[in-house]
C-alpha cells in the first residue's frame, strides 16, 4: 500500500519533497528542480515564507472588503430612509392636496 504524505511530493523527482517556490514561474517546485532542473536559472523563495507572504496579503484584501462591505451597507441604510422619507412626504403631501383645493375655491 502507497502511503500518502502531508506534504506534496515533486512529479519530476518522485523522492522530494515540494519546499521551494519559484518565483519566475509562480510554483512550487522541489530543490533538485533548481539545481539540475526546470528551475535553475529562477528566483526560488522557501514555500513557507511565500505562503506567510501571500496569507498575509490575504488576509489585508480581506480587511479591505470588509471594511468596504460595512461603507456600502451605511450608504444602503441611508437610501432606504432617504426613500421613506420621500414616500411619507409624497403620501402627506397626497392627503393635503385636497384640502388645499378646498381652501383655494372659497
């Protein structure tokens, strides 16, 4: 039986771990793949430290739509009354109508 691991294997180099990121190609990649392979002429990071980097910005873009989500919810809120204000103004404004045509015919 295969047994699996937590951490993904490299396809071209079966025996290594994935723990490298190629910067050039945006992938993951193994150690031997830069230095013998596909990647050697690239800008490698350790994948740790690029999926801290991009969980972080993650994480900033989130705080962003948050905080832009509860700025639309306000303008929404003030619509809604602005438009209930507006429909009790034209209801009055209806009622009172025929009183004032009342008053003009005297």
């Amino acid at each position: 039986p295969e047994k699996k691991s937590d951490q993904p294997m490299c396809e071209e180099h079966e025996e290594e771990r994935i723990n490298i990121y190629c910067l050039n190609c945006e992938v993951p990649t193994c150690s031997l793949c830069k230095v013998f392979g596909a990647h050697k002429d690239c800008q490698v990071a350790p994948l740790t430290h690029v999926f801290q980097r991009q969980k972080s910005e993650l994480s900033d873009g989130i705080a962003v739509l948050v905080g832009s989500n509860d700025r639309v919810q306000g303008v929404i809120s003030q619509l809604e009354d602005t438009c209930k204000t507006i429909e009790v103004s034209l209801l009055s404004h209806r009622e009172s109508k025929p009183v004032l045509i009342f008053l003009g015919t005297n």
